[in-house]
C-alpha cells in the first residue's frame, strides 16, 4: 500500500492569478487609520465632497424603491429612460449627436474603466497612460492582464504639461490603448482641444483605443464642461468617454457610472456587462436618471464649491515660502502642492497630519512623478478649506 503524500498543502494564496497576487495594497486608508488617536482632524484625503446628494435625487430612488422597482433591468447596457437622458445630456454638452446606443451604464465610474480595459486589452499587451493619475487605472490595467505604461506630465514654470512626443513613443505594437483623466486626478491638468486631436489622429493612425475619464468634466471653471474626446471623435472611431455621477451629483456612494463607445462595439458591452455585473440596480438608476435631467442646478453649485475651495486654499497657503504651489487648475476638486525642499510625500504628509492636524493624500500613490507633491480636496465647506490650509502654513512655517 502506498504511503499517503504528507507533503503540507499549497497555501490559498499560491493558486489565485498573478496579476490578483501583485495588486498594492497601501493607501490613503493607512493614514486615515492613523489618524484614529488623534482629534480635531479635517479629513481631506478622499476625493469626494462633503455636500450630502440632494433631495431630488435620493427622492427619486425612494419613489422607484416603493413603486417595486427592485427586479433587474433586461437591458444590460441600462434603464431606456436613462440611457436616452444620456444621449439627450451628452449631445446637448458635447454640441454632437451622440445616439442612444453609444452609452453602456455600470455600476460605478470603476466599472466603466474595468469594461473598457476588458473590452480591448489582451494579456501581454500594454496601456500607455498619463501620469499622475488616479491609482486604479494603473492597478486596473495590471489586474486585466496588461503592462501598465506610464508618460509623466512635466512640471514646469509651476505648470504641468504633456508632451505628446513622449507620449506617442511610448506606443508600440503590443499598445492597445492610451488612457488618460481630463481634467486629472490629482492636477486638475486639463487637455486642451487641440492635444485632444493629436491623441486621436495618432491612435487612428496606429489602431489604438483612446480612453478618456472625463468624470471631472462638469467641474471644470472656464466653460460649463472641460474640452471631451466625445467632442471630436466620429461614431466607429477606436475611442471611449468614462463618466459618472460621483462626482457632479455628489453621489460617491451610490456607484453608478457610464461608458461612452463606439455604436458598433454595444452588443459586445451588453454580453459583458450581463457576465461581469448583470447590470446597475433599478433604482439607483433612476436616482441616475433624476440627475441628469434636473441636476444641472446641483452641478453648478458643486462646480462653484470647487472653485471657492481652491481659491481659499491659494489664498492661505501662498503666504508661505515653504510651499510649492502650481498655477491654479482649471478644473477638478483638488489643490496639490509640496513641501520645499521635501521630496518624500509619505513623511510630508505624516507631518502635516501631526502637526496640523490635517488628513492629505500623498502624491506617491499617483505616480513618481508626483512624489513630492501631496493632494488636498477642496469640495468642501470653504471655512474648513481656510482653516485647513492656515494649520498647514503655519505648521511647515513662514
């Protein structure tokens, strides 16, 4: 009889995926726990803001909730109802048609840059994307099985800017898509129309996919939305729009994005949505749907509790010769700055959390070519934004 094999058994860990095993795990939540001891914390390092969403939206979830509308959606790419408001909102914004069957609805804005990525990228393949960047775009690249491959903006002369040869040779054959956020997460960086057609002509030139999260888009200062990709790309062309209503609608926690596609490239969204999620629940959607058609007062006031936050921000942090502030953003819900002469964003940020008593997001997690720089969220109350800044200057000195 043969021996039975006492050799100890392969830890869980060892048989999941590669990509699943190498995910990082450090994030603002560390600090966030850090900050448990402590007291009188103003807590900025989340990127949402502190307005409640309103009571036309929450009631319009209740009332599908008691009309019954708990069941699923059979459309996967969505409510009808809310997937025409979508194409009605996106023509009216962007000055183009874009049909109904552009739009696939997800749950959550994560959603929409997973579906994307899944949509195109193959394992072995790469996604160029420009940094700094929100940390789960590069994560979600990695975890669909493609190389991350990040083009930092240069900061100079206090701005940040892109520089699309670097950009453009960074591609390759194995390059499915390039993806970046305008306006960004952290920077507030904006792309301009013109980089906006340069980054299409060439991915049209080479075949490949440009994927813009434009969920910043309605807070942008200069004009009621930023310059979009969905503005100058044609119906079949290798070209995707990430949205979502976290921002803009101060519905972080409901999860309910958007992806904006190609006509062509729907039903295969609808197959995919129906295995990955089987859709967004009924009456988060028509919370949705209440945002996009009677929001738009809502947006403008988030829009100008951004600008107010950044402009009290500047205001108190510019007297301070021990901080490095870019040139105001022209979009976004952020002020990113450093600390002179530091260059290490984690131990910036522990400071400043003990000795102001303020929560900020280190620049690291965005990239190295933020490392110094450290992200504070302005979508808030502006006598909490003035309070928080004045703490800082007064801890890093005059």
């Amino acid at each position: 009889m043969t021996a039975p094999d006492r050799s100890p058994p392969l830890h869980a860990f060892e048989r999941i995926r590669p990509q699943i095993m190498d995910l990082e795990t450090e994030n603002i939540a560390e600090l966030a726990n850090r900050a448990k001891s402590l007291t009188d914390v103003i807590t900025l390092w989340y990127g949402e803001g502190d307005l409640v969403t309103p009571d036309f939206i929450r009631d319009a979830a209740k009332a599908a909730l008691d009309a019954g509308n708990t069941f699923y959606v059979p459309d996967m790419r969505g409510l009808p109802a809310l997937t025409e408001a979508l194409s009605e909102y996106q023509t009216n914004l962007h000055g183009r048609d874009i049909p109904v069957v552009r739009s696939t609805v997800t749950p959550s804005g994560m959603q929409a840059v997973y579906l994307a990525l899944e949509l195109v990228v193959d394992p072995g393949s790469n996604v160029v994307y420009v940094e700094p960047q929100w940390p789960n775009i590069r994560h979600a690249v990695h975890m669909a099985g493609a190389e991350p491959r990040s083009v930092a903006l240069h900061y100079t002369d206090d701005e940040w800017r892109l520089d699309l040869d670097e950009l453009f040779d960074a591609c390759d054959a194995r390059t499915r898509a390039i993806m970046f956020s305008t306006p960004s997460n952290p920077l507030g960086w904006t792309a301009s129309r013109a980089e906006l057609e340069a980054i299409l002509e060439f991915g049209r030139r080479k075949g490949i996919w440009i994927v813009s999260d434009e969920m910043y888009n309605r807070l942008y200062f200069s004009a009621d939305a930023a310059p979009s990709i969905l503005q100058i790309a044609e119906d079949e062309d290798l070209a995707m729009s990430v949205n979502g209503f976290s921002k803009a609608w101060a519905m972080t926690g409901w999860r309910a994005g958007w992806l904006t596609h190609p006509r062509s490239v729907a039903n295969a969204l609808s197959a995919m949505t129906q295995y990955l999620n089987s859709g967004t629940a009924a009456f988060i959607q028509y919370g949705a749907l209440a945002a996009i058609r009677d929001g738009e007062p809502f947006v403008r006031t988030v829009r100008d509790r951004c600008k107010a936050g950044i402009d009290a921000a500047y205001d108190a942090l510019s007297g301070s010769n021990s901080i490095v502030l870019p040139a105001k953003p022209g979009g976004g819900m952020y002020v990113v700055f450093a600390v002179a002469g530091e260059d290490d964003s984690r131990e910036s940020c522990t400071r400043i959390l003990q000795q102001a008593r303020v929560g900020l997001a280190p620049g690291w997690l965005f990239g190295q070519s933020s490392n110094a720089f450290l992200r504070m969220c302005v979508c808030r109350d502006t006598a909490q934004i003035t309070e928080a800044s004045k703490r800082i200057a007064s801890a890093l000195g005059s």
